[in-house]
C-alpha cells in the first residue's frame, strides 16, 4: 500500500472514522477504496454540507483530498519498501494549489471543531478520534507533500496521544488501537537519529507490538478494519510475509472489486514467494478484466499492465519479454504518471545492462534522469550511466 492503499500502502499513517450509518460516508468510502477519488470527494462535500460542525466529515473530505494526489502521481504504486530507510526515501507527492487549500481547510477545521468540543469536555471520545484522525492526516501531508519529517514526526505524536487517551476511556473499543499501533511500527522502524527528536521523549516503539495490534483491528474492529487490512499487508510485504499478505489481499478484492491496484499487489506478493505461475495468472485476470470492459478497469492504461508483467520478468530475467514489455511502456512514459514513466525507463536500462548492450542502456537511463532529475529513482539512474548495473543479491536487497 507502497498502497495503499495499497501498498497501500505507503502513507506514514492513514486512517478514518467511518460511520456504517451514514449513507454519504459509506458511500464515499466505497469509491474511495475502488480508486474512485473525485466521487468520494463529492461524497464527503454534501457530507460537510449536512454535518457543517462534525470534524469527522471534515477529516473525510482531507483524506480523499490526499489520496487522489497520491494516486494521480503513482504514490499508492510505489512500495513501501525502498532501500534502507523505507519510510523516508519517498518521492514527494505533487498537489495543486486548490488540493492544497483544500486539504489545509478541513483539517483545521476538523481540528478546530475537535478542540472546541474537548475545551467542553475533556473525556469527549468522539472529539479525540477525530482530533487524533485530524493529526494522522496532516502528518501524512507533512511527509507526502511537503517532506518535513520533524513536523510529521510531530503530528504522528499527537494523534498517538489522543488515542491512546481514547482506549483509556474505552478499553473495549478496538478500533482506537490502530492509529497507537501503527505509530509503535513506524517508530520502531525508523533509524535512530529520528527516534532520538524531543518529542518522541524516549518512546522507541515496538514494531511486533504494532503489528499485533494492527491483527486485533483487522480481526476484531468495526470502522477501521479495512485500514487495518491494508496497513497489515503492507507491512507483511515489508517483513517478508507475503503468505500473510495474500489473504488479506483477497479479501479486500472482493469488498472493492474495482480496485486494480489490489490486484496488481496480489501479483507483487506472488512474485516475493517465488510463484511466478500465480503471479503471471493474475496479470492475465487483469488483462481479462480490461478487456472486456470490467467496472475499474476499462479505463486502466494497458501499459501499466505491460509494466507490472515486465517488471516481474525481469526479476525473474526472463529479459527478452520483459525488453518486449518495457519498451511499450516507454514509448507512451509521457503519458504515465511519473512514478511508472520514470521507473520504466531505468527497469530498460537495467535490462540492456544485463544483456550486454550498454550503449542502449545509457540512452535509457538518460531518459528517466530527464523526467525527474531529482527524484530517488532519477538519481538512481543516473548513477547507472557512470557504473553499469548488476543485479543485486535478493536476500540483501528487496525487489522493486
């Protein structure tokens, strides 16, 4: 959930409060999880206009605000693991200056409305679910977008506290675990330098705590287990667990059946297993699903297909094939979003490389530094160009 959702799977915490009663917020969740954005959006906004003074509309407005940047630049495509810092080597989210006033709008309203109540009433559970909600999101955009640790850092702290003040208040309510549970995975799993900032006050985390708290959520909570479902297959890919992953995935592909991005996971924790048959049958259902026009998919740009097919063959140096593959999606990059455009001209360069043909390869690796120079994966390339690449060891090094 890199979503996630899907790899979901990919945001430092991301959670909501969704209230199964509410037909305008079941029904914006639905789309939000199938991928469909600007419906949610709309949603949410005559959720606002019904409920002007919940913070829980607001924050629902501000969490598809985000996501749909994300997905529109190929964040929720991009795993969460990435070299030896995978929570900080991330590519910054492009939003728009309307996404961006948006976004701010809602959640200091959301905060605004939460504080206000709990001025009232210290012990308001409702207020803290969402103040702690309110703050998850912002230190979600604090990392996305504007790539300031500290502050997200910051944030991630204060939606903790709040929760954790929730579940003394109800000790049965399983659903205030998860922001608590991710916070103690993320910071468990940061290096030191980070762990040691002031307002983390000594607070190491836990990151087997975190998961098993995450499994209680997924197993046994109302409004938040999906997010839980999703945070846990990420974090299963992450740790090399994708016999637990897979379940979850399936799960989550009969819920929100016009989602590809869950489909396009199940294939990635094939692949991690080694099961290269089940990885490449799931391609096919998705070409399938393409083509015969399946709600979700109609529209799926088949590159992005020939992309997933070619990237899995190619860590299985099937490399005539996945040359054949990568060359299509190459040829149409500019109209991809730029974390497959990008990634599609190194993955070319990577195979000439292997193949022996390194004039190619430096042409290819020139073309994905030209579209984003400063990016991870444009450095990255760019290192290729001076000193051809060799594939790695893949007990020390994790596919891509």
């Amino acid at each position: 959930m890199r979503l996630v959702p899907v790899t979901v799977c990919t945001a430092l915490l991301s959670v909501f409060a969704l209230r199964a009663q509410d037909a305008l917020v079941s029904e914006g969740y639905d789309h939000f999880y199938n991928l469909e954005y600007s419906e949610a959006i709309a949603a949410f906004t005559s959720e606002i206009e019904e409920h002007p003074d919940d913070p829980d509309a607001w924050n629902h407005l501000a969490h598809a605000t985000l996501f749909r940047a994300m997905y529109r630049g190929g964040a929720l495509e991009s795993e969460l693991v990435s070299g030896s810092n995978p929570f900080l080597r991330r590519q910054k989210v492009k939003t728009t200056a309307a996404e961006d006033q948006q976004f701010y709008e809602a959640i200091d309203k959301a905060l605004d409305l939460a504080q206000t109540r709990l001025a009232e009433n210290e012990d308001d559970s409702r207020a803290l679910e969402a103040l702690g909600v309110s703050y998850a999101l912002r230190a979600n955009y604090n990392f996305l977008v504007r790539k300031v640790w500290a502050d997200a850092l910051h944030d991630a702290t204060d939606a903790r506290k709040a929760h954790t003040r929730l579940t003394q208040l109800e000790p049965d309510n399983v659903d205030a675990r998860m922001i608590p549970a991710i916070y103690d995975y993320v910071t468990g799993s940061l290096p030191l330098g980070y762990r040691i900032l002031g307002f983390l006050a000594g607070y190491r985390g836990d990151r087997k705590r975190g998961i098993e708290s995450l499994q209680s959520v997924a197993q046994d909570g109302k409004s938040n287990r999906v997010d839980a479902e999703i945070m846990l297959a990420a974090i299963y890919r992450r740790e090399r667990r994708a016999p637990d992953a897979i379940p979850l995935l399936e799960d989550l592909t009969n819920r929100f059946p016009r989602n590809f991005l869950l489909h396009f996971e199940i294939v990635q924790m094939y692949s991690d297993l080694g099961d290269k048959t089940s990885a490449l049958a799931e391609i096919g259902r998705i070409r399938d699903l393409r083509q015969t026009g399946a709600a979700g998919f109609a529209e799926l740009q088949p590159e992005k297909i020939d992309y997933l097919e070619g990237n899995l063959l190619f860590w299985y140096s099937d490399l005539d094939q996945a040359l054949d593959d990568m060359k299509k999606v190459t040829a149409k990059a500019r109209e991809l979003d730029l974390n497959t455009g990008i990634m599609s001209w190194m993955r070319l360069g990577q195979i000439y490389d292997l193949m022996g043909r390194r004039v190619s390869a430096v042409a290819a690796y020139k073309k994905a530094v030209a579209m984003a120079p400063l990016s991870e994966v444009g450095k990255e390339s760019g290192r290729y160009i001076t000193q051809p690449y060799t594939r790695p060891t893949l007990a020390t090094e994790p596919r891509p």
